[in-house]
C-alpha cells in the first residue's frame, strides 16, 4: 500500500478528478525515491512500511535509538582520548564532541567526571 491507497478519488459521474490523480502520482513518486535511496542494510526496516510517513517514521526512531554498545564506545573513547602530539585546543575539541554524543545519546556524564577523563 502507498500513501495513494489511503486517499479516494473524488468523482463526478464517470470522470475522475484530475488532481487526485495527479496526488497519487506524487505519493508513488516520493514512496519510489525513498526507496531507492536506502541502502540494503536499511532496507528491511521499512519492507512492510504502506506509506512514505511510514517510512520516516520508522527510520527516525529506529536509527536514532542508541545502543547499549554505542553508548559504551563513547564512554571507551572518552577515556582512551589522549592528547599526544596535538594542541590542547584541538584535543579538547576532540574530547568535547564525544562528549556531545553522548549526551545525544540521551546519556551523559558528570562534569566532575568528564574533568577526571580529560585533566
């Protein structure tokens, strides 16, 4: 099912409005260029998908939904990140967008604890 299946065409006698024809072409249209553009390793999440609202939906919520594991690499970044031979502007630059991440993740750490990892 398409975003069209979902919309009736109003009719007069035996002639069919020309815009809701024109509406279901669009919705084929975007449904076919959203599929197209996914990738077979997202593909499978939106199979069963009947409309393009569907389709965002679905991606949306699965595809910003953290993992256990994302959360834990960002955590291992945060304490792995070692300055070396860059400045210390770069490097806490480096230290503040994990830590941003993170906190996108909807986790997030201490500032106290944060200091600790990067001092």
């Amino acid at each position: 099912m398409t975003n069209a299946d979902y919309v009736t065409p109003i009719t007069f006698g035996s002639i069919i409005n020309q815009a809701f024809l024109s509406l279901k072409q669009q919705y084929q249209l975007i449904l076919s260029v959203l599929l197209s553009f996914l990738s077979t390793n997202v593909l499978y999440l939106v199979v069963n998908c009947p409309t393009s609202a569907n389709i965002w939906s679905t991606l949306k919520h699965v595809l910003t939904s953290p993992s256990n594991s994302q959360i834990m690499q960002l955590h291992g970044s945060i304490q792995d990140l070692y300055q070396g031979n860059d400045i210390v502007t770069i490097y806490l630059q480096k230290d503040k967008g994990l830590f941003d991440e993170l906190v996108a993740t909807g986790q997030s750490i201490s500032l106290v604890d944060f200091n600790l990892y990067v001092f």
